[in-house]
C-alpha cells in the first residue's frame, strides 16, 4: 500500500527573490529576474545575459563559518532548505532523524572552484590547490550540507540529470515516502553555475540566447526565440507522509499524486523529435494520479527557449493528453528566471503549489508570438486566474532524461 504525500515546506533562491514570499510576488508581479553578467567581464562573450541571484548573503542565512565551507550552489540549497524546514514548522529533536532524509542535486556542482584552481595549477603549481577543493565542487554537497546544517540522518542522495535533477530529486523523494524509507524528505535543487566555464560552454553548444534585450532573450514557445538564458538558485521543498503531516498539525499545501520518469535513448542534448519519452513521462504520473487527461488543469513547461526543446515539447504535451491538450494551460516560469539547470525543476515545482493555492498562472513573460508548431494556449499577455484541481511539471535534461511529477489540491 503506497502511503498519501504531502508538501509542508517551501524554500526558494532565485534571480527574482531570495525567499518564497519574495519571489512568489515577484511572479505574481511579472517580473523579470534578466540582466547583463556582473560575475565576471563579457568584452569577449558572446552572450550577455544571464539570471543572477541579487543581493544574497550566505552569513545572514547560515552560520559564517558554515558558509566558507561552501561554494554558491551549496549556499543556495542551504538556505533554501533550511526556509522550507521552518516554513514546515519542523523541529528535528522531535522526530526520528533517521526517518528524515535529504535528495537534493545540481547539475554541474561548482564549476568556479576547477576555474580558480586549474588556475592555481598553472601559475603556482599543483601544491598550492585547495585542500577543499574536492568537498567544495562535487555535486552531492547540496545534499551532504542540507543535512548536516538540519542534523537529517535519513537517506540522503543526489540525483544528478542533468536539468532534470530537481524534478527527479523531488520524485525520488516521493517514492522514498510512499514505500516507507522515510517519513520527511528535503528533496529539490540547487545551481551556482553563472561562470566564465558555464557561459563559454552552453554558448559552444549554441544553447544560450544572444539576444541583448532582457525582456526578449528567455521567450519560450515565441517564434523568435534563440536559446535559454542561464540563471541560478534553489527550490527546495519539505515533503511528509500525510498522516505524519496531520498528526503534527502540518499546513498542507497540496499533495504530490504522481512522478513519471523516462529515458530517450535519443540523443545527448536534443529531446526525442516526436516527444514520445516526454509524453510517456506525463502519462505515468497522470496514471499514478489514476485521473483523466482532461482533468489536468495547468502544465509548467520545461520551456527553455530552444528551438528544439519547445517543439518537441509541444508535441509530447499533444500525445500525453490527447484532445484535452487544446484546453490546457501552458507556461515557462524560465520567461521570468532564465534556466536554473539542476535548480529548475525545484524552483518550478514551488510555482505550481502556489499556483494551485492561489489559482493564479503566470503569463510566460516575453512571449509575444508562438511559433508554428508550438499551438497550446502558453498563458501569453496576460496572468490567468483558475481554480487549478490538478497540475503537471515537467522537467527534460541532457542525455534524454524525462520528468513530470502530479500536484493535485489537497483536499481532506
């Protein structure tokens, strides 16, 4: 018998707030977290945009010491986790810690610390590398830090795919409490990556927009759009079995019904063309929801803003639900954050449980005119207000990595 799961916490780090009540009016308000690079000098970049983090201080959010003992994308995910456990109302001496545990991943961990010390390598030589280094760039440390500062001694992992690690993380976790691992999860993810090493290779790979104007450089589904914009942050999320939740006198946000997960086998960066893995992705957390797809309400895009990624998911989002995708709403919290990479899927997934709380879908900011073949209705212009029953997100990562993860409003 697979146990009831419900969301309790929210925690966020993003280009338009560093708290989930800052960044949820943010949203609500439109507004758009893109602006030239400030992390190091673009004279020789071709792309100049990208979705930075304002004005966050790691001491303010952990204690200082802690702090140095972590690059930014760990920070992140710190004070994420840490919001989203107080926003809970969790206290850790009265639970079992080995009944709570941690799956929080990062694309690409600290891509800054091989920068500065592949630097060092060169100018000094190899003894003068940081005895951190190690500890400081790989990626699981999101995780290992999220649990050592909240004293979490469940199972704690890192699922790593790519721009799927955030919503795989969270389905993990969901199936850890289903199947009685564990009774709370902290589970999400967390990017650091806007970096002379991050920028150089996405724009290699002519991933990223090079458009200069920040209100139309992230413009998922618009039929000039050119690539996505690379922002950074966290969205971390306190999942809890239902009856633990009650017993605790938990406020319920919504309640997690249903994960899907699929590999393409298709092609390291570009999704499957007719979007079957994707679509398939959609099908089983909707079947795992045992609903109808009609009786989806509202669908958070993967939306990146390439070409490829906004067709294709365009025709996975037709062959999951049928005739029922021509009433779907459709959006890209990426027009207004850029592409959190590993961090996207967390971030996305706290928009839809606000979404449903305050039946409110954001306009996918930027987008101005869908391209042919991208035919949903993309929330373009205008916010839509809806009382929202049921909602999808997806998350589609690099290596041809699928996730979709079912919130349905809880309803005692």
């Amino acid at each position: 018998m697979k146990r009831r799961v419900a969301v309790t916490g929210l925690g966020a780090v993003t280009p338009i707030g560093n708290t989930v009540p800052e960044f949820w009016a943010g949203v609500k308000e439109g507004k758009v977290g893109i602006g030239e690079i400030t992390k190091f000098d673009i004279t020789d970049y071709k792309v100049k945009l990208a979705a930075e983090v304002k004005g966050f201080e790691a001491k303010e959010r952990m204690d200082f010491k802690s702090a140095r003992r972590m690059e930014l994308f760990s920070q992140y995910a710190v004070a994420a986790a840490k919001e989203a456990f107080e926003d809970a109302g969790l206290d850790i001496s009265k639970e079992d810690p080995y009944r709570v545990g941690v799956i929080a991943g990062s694309g690409v961990g600290s891509l800054q610390v091989a920068e500065r010390e592949y630097e060092k390598i060169l100018t000094k030589g190899p003894s003068r590398v940081n005895p951190l280094m190690v500890p400081l760039m790989i990626s699981n440390m999101a995780a290992g830090n999220i649990s050592i500062q909240l004293g979490l001694k469940g199972k704690c992992t890192n699922v790593v795919t790519a721009c799927a690690s955030g919503t795989n993380c969270i389905g993990d976790a969901f199936r850890a409490i289903q199947y009685g691992d564990a009774d709370v999860m902290v589970a999400g993810g967390a990017e650091g990556s806007i970096c002379p090493l991050g920028v150089a290779g996405f724009t290699g790979l002519t991933a990223l927009s090079a458009s200069t104007d920040p209100m139309r450089a992230s413009i998922p589904f618009d039929k000039d759009r050119d690539g996505f914009v690379l922002g950074e942050g966290a969205g971390i999320v306190v999942l809890e079995e239902l009856e633990h939740a009650k017993a605790r006198g938990a406020k319920i946000y919504a309640e997690l019904a249903g994960y899907g997960a699929t590999g393409d086998a298709y092609h390291i960066t570009s999704p499957a063309e007719d979007g079957s893995g994707a679509a398939k992705a959609m099908q089983l957390a909707i079947q795992e929801g045992e609903i109808a797809p009609s009786q989806i309400d509202y669908i958070n895009a993967h939306g990146t803003g390439t070409h490829h990624n906004d067709l294709f998911e365009t025709k996975a989002i037709k062959l999951a639900l049928g005739d029922a995708a021509a009433d779907v709403i459709v959006n890209s919290t990426k027009s207004m954050i850029g592409h959190l990479l590993g961090a996207a899927g967390g971030v996305e997934f706290i928009v839809c449980v606000k979404a449903i709380q305050d039946g409110f879908i954001h306009q996918t900011m930027g987008t101005e005119t869908a391209d042919e073949g991208c035919d949903l209705n993309y929330a373009i212009g205008a916010p839509i207000e809806k009382d929202l029953n049921y909602v999808l997100t997806n998350s589609l990562g690099f290596g041809g990595h699928n996730a979709t993860l079912l919130l349905k409003k809880y309803v005692e």
